[in-house]
C-alpha cells in the first residue's frame, strides 16, 4: 500500500532489512523497504536461518510462524563410504569410530575444549568470538591464532574427518584452512553446529527462508509498512548534508529523514548525492564481499541414493559434502586466489521435497560450492561460464553417486546472478578493485554492527560470526533511540 508519509526507508529486503524494517513498523514508525529483485521467491533458498533468542523475542517472531528446528546431521561422503556427524554426540561418535576408534574417543572432548573456550559465565559465545578475552586464554589464543588444517591435525587422524570440519568452518569467507588465524572460523562454525546451543543461537526451522517468511508475515500485519520489488534505488539523496530520501531509477523518489541500507558500504557511500562534501568512507571492507558460495538449484525427479545414506536422513536437511578434506580446500582457495573456477570444487548439498501441481513429488538439492571469485580471468557469470559452473558441479556428484545427472529435470544458477559485465555496479572497476579481487585473507573478527556513514543514513554490517537479522534489529534501535520509544502518534 502507499504510505503519505514515510519515517524510515531501507534499501534491500535482505533478512537484515527485513528485521529492521519489523522493528521499526513494531514501533509505530512507517517503512517502505525497497528491493531491485522483481521476484524474491529464492532469496536465501539452500541457505540456514540461524538467529539469536535475543532477535526473535525482540521482534515475537514465533507468533508469525517462526520455528526453530534441531542442527541438521552433517554427512562426509568419500567413495562409497559415508560419515555422519549427528547433533547428538553418541550418534556421531558411533559413526566416526567406524572409521578411527581414536578420533571417536577424541570428539566430544574436542567438542569441550570449543564450549569452554567460547564462553564464560557471563560471556556469550558470540561475545567470545568478537572480544579479546576468554575464559581459558590457553584455549582462546590456540582458535585466536591457529590455523583450522593445525587444530584438527593435531586433534585427529582420519581426513575425512577433518575435511567435514574445515569446509563448513570456511564456506562464504574466503579463508584458506591452513591461514593462521582461521581457527577462529572453526571454533564459529562449531558452535553453531550445536557445541553450545544454550547459548542463544538457534535453527529456524526451512533455513533463511522460513525465517524470511516470518518476518514477511509480520510486516504484513501492519499498515504502516510496505514492501517495493523491481525497485533499484539510484541515488540516496540529501539537502544541506541532510538526509531526504531515495531515488529510484525509474525516476520516481521517496522522501524520509531516515534511511537504512543493506548494501556494501562503499556502495551506499558513493549513491550519495546532495552533500556538499562527502562523508568519509569510515568502514573496512565488508568480510562477505568478493566472494560467497555459488549456489545451484537442481529439480529432480527421484531421490539419488547416496551411499551410507537412507532417503530419511537426506530429505532430513542433511547437509552432504562431497569428497570434503582439507587437501582439496588448499587447491580450491588457490583457483580462487588465481580467479578461476577449481576443477575439484568443494561441494556441499541439501535436498528438500515438493509436491508439484501435477501431484508429482520431486525434489530439489541445493548445490553449494565453497569458493567462488566475484570475477574471473574469464570473465562475467553469464552463457558458457555458467553453463561450465553447473557441469562442473554436476559431473563432481556423479563420480560419487553414478547417475545423478540423469535425473535432473531443470537446473538454475540462483548465484552469482546472471550479469553481462561483473558482479559489480559499477562494471569494469571491479576488475581492478583490490577489494573485490583479494579478500582471501582471514575475515576480520567482529560483531554485526549498524553504523551511522552520516546523520539520516545508517549502514547495515551483518557478521558472519554471528546470527543473521542481529545488524537489522540494532539499527533499528539505534534509529529509535532505544526500542522502548515508540512515536507518540503511533
């Protein structure tokens, strides 16, 4: 619906938006949230949902259908032999001992030593993950400063093992497993696998979706909050260094003193118009940038059977990596290094179930590659290369599960999305970017955070070391000075 008169705009309908939109509309504040995508029915599709108690009490995200869910088990596939890692510590040592009796015994004190490390008594784990102190310096400083392929090494024998650990410990940062510092990334990657749940992190039951949805439902509720797709914010504009609005690249424009975006800082920075001069650029590069999982949806039309895995563990939300060990991981961040595809990518993959309107069931698996270069020496993600991407992807499940290619009935690329120049708005320049070409590092530990680049326009910077929609609900506290305030008018 139109609104008369906005309060606050937010650029992007990321969950980061959503829940800072949520809290505003909550608040009696109206909220137009504005999205370039057309259709939003994939975002986040494949992807978990893991958010803070904390977030979604604040924003009562259970009465909208909000539902948290169990860890999914984490599955190693290596020939024709496969290692579960269920959330229940037992289970998975049973499984693990099948393979090494010395690693089973090792697990659930290597499980231990991450919970002690993380967190005290009056630290959460996220804190931990965030702050220079801890409990047990010994522990804190061995993740602080540790590579991931030492820590395990020095914990167990069998690789597959290892492998599992170290890929879900680096998809989305572009970390080498072996940079020293990356045991961090471990102890946040263990921790969200359940090691130390009663700290406040949960699974939302269907992944980022399910948690897109409820926030969705909510903003529904409301009459003071809308929602514009297909609409690409061209300029943030102001008068007088004052903050007045959007304007869209249609040519229309919405006006409010208010405007919270998810997009790159850099990106929001230089959208400003309006100001006699800018205001400087005050944030690192965002840890996220450059690089994410390529994500291929497969349809198929029958359950592949994996081998050492029932059809009920599978459409379970089993998350299945193939052939993981930190060897590949090595070889995978040098193409990335290189900005060229791998030729052993490092997958992992996800099955959900549909019911079709011709009352046929398929099923869809999720397919993410670990690394993934926002450009190549080859050029944008667009006709041969993405073709190559899905083949490549394709041929890799079928050394493990023969026959896999035969049942896929439709294939897409959900990202990187297509793009006739780069992954970059402003084309070319992305070529020779620092930012977006070298972010291979270790990414900076920090907090999810919403900053002010200058009165009026607040920056959005989500962590990947902790839950998502936690940015979104600070920056909308921080536009209501506190979110006891609400308007007097509301």
């Amino acid at each position: 619906m139109a609104l008369d008169r906005l309060d606050a705009i937010v650029i992007g309908a990321s969950v980061e938006g959503l829940a800072a939109a949520a809290a505003l509309a909550k608040a009696g504040r109206s909220v137009t949230v504005v999205e370039r995508i057309a259709d939003p029915a994939l975002m986040g599709a494949g992807e978990d949902g893991i958010v803070s108690l904390e977030t979604a009490r604040a924003l009562d995200l259970t009465e909208y259908g909000l539902r948290f869910a169990a860890p999914p088990p984490v599955v190693g596939i290596s020939g024709d032999r496969a290692m579960i890692l269920w959330p229940d510590t037992h289970a998975a040592r049973a499984s693990i001992a099948a393979f090494c009796a010395r690693d089973a015994e090792a697990y659930e004190a290597f499980q231990a030593r991450i919970a002690r490390a993380a967190v005290t008594d009056n630290q959460s784990a996220v804190a931990w993950l965030t702050s220079p102190a801890a409990a047990d310096p010994s522990d804190h400083m061995a993740f602080k400063l540790s590579s991931i392929a030492r820590l395990l090494d020095d914990t167990f024998d069998n690789d597959l093992l290892k492998g599992i650990w170290a890929q879900g410990a680096v998809a989305g940062t572009g970390a080498s497993p072996v940079s020293p510092g990356s045991g961090v990334l471990l102890a946040r990657s263990s921790m969200l696998a359940s090691v130390a749940p009663e700290f406040g992190l949960r699974f939302v039951a269907g992944g980022e979706p399910g948690l897109r949805k409820a926030l969705l439902d909510q903003l529904k509720r409301y009459n003071n909050a809308d929602i514009r797709y297909g609409a690409d914010v061209k300029e943030i504009t102001a008068e007088r260094d004052v903050i007045q609005g959007v304007a869209l690249a249609d040519g229309s424009t919405l006006r409010a003193p208010l405007v919270i975006s998810a997009l790159a800082p850099e990106r929001s920075r230089e959208m400003l118009t309006g100001f006699r001069r800018p205001p400087p650029l005050a944030f690192a590069p965002s840890a996220r940038a450059g690089v994410a999982p390529a994500i291929v949806k497969l349809t198929l039309g029958a359950l592949p059977k994996f081998p050492g895995l029932d059809a009920v563990t599978l459409s379970a939300g089993a998350i299945v990596r193939i052939e993981p060990s930190i060897a590949r991981l090595t070889r995978a961040h040098g193409a990335f290094r290189d900005r060229a595809l791998s030729t052993e990518p490092c997958l992992e993959i996800r099955f959900s179930p549909r019911v079709d309107t011709d009352g046929k069931q398929r099923w869809e698996a999720f397919v993410a590659m670990t690394y993934l270069p926002i450009v190549t020496t080859e050029g944008p993600w667009a006709g041969n290369r993405r073709d190559r991407l899905r083949t490549l992807c394709v041929r890799s499940i079928n050394a493990v599960v023969p026959g896999f290619g035969a049942t896929i009935e439709a294939a897409e690329i959900l990202r990187p999305q297509e793009s006739e120049t780069v992954m970059d708005a402003k084309g070319p320049a992305a070529l020779i970017a620092k930012a977006a070409l070298d972010l291979t590092g270790v990414p900076e530990v920090r907090a999810a955070a919403a900053s002010p680049l200058t009165k009026g326009l607040t920056i959005l910077e989500p962590s990947i070391y902790a839950s998502v929609g936690d940015a979104g609900l600070m920056a909308a506290d921080l536009a209501l000075g506190g979110r006891a305030k609400a308007r007097s008018d509301a």
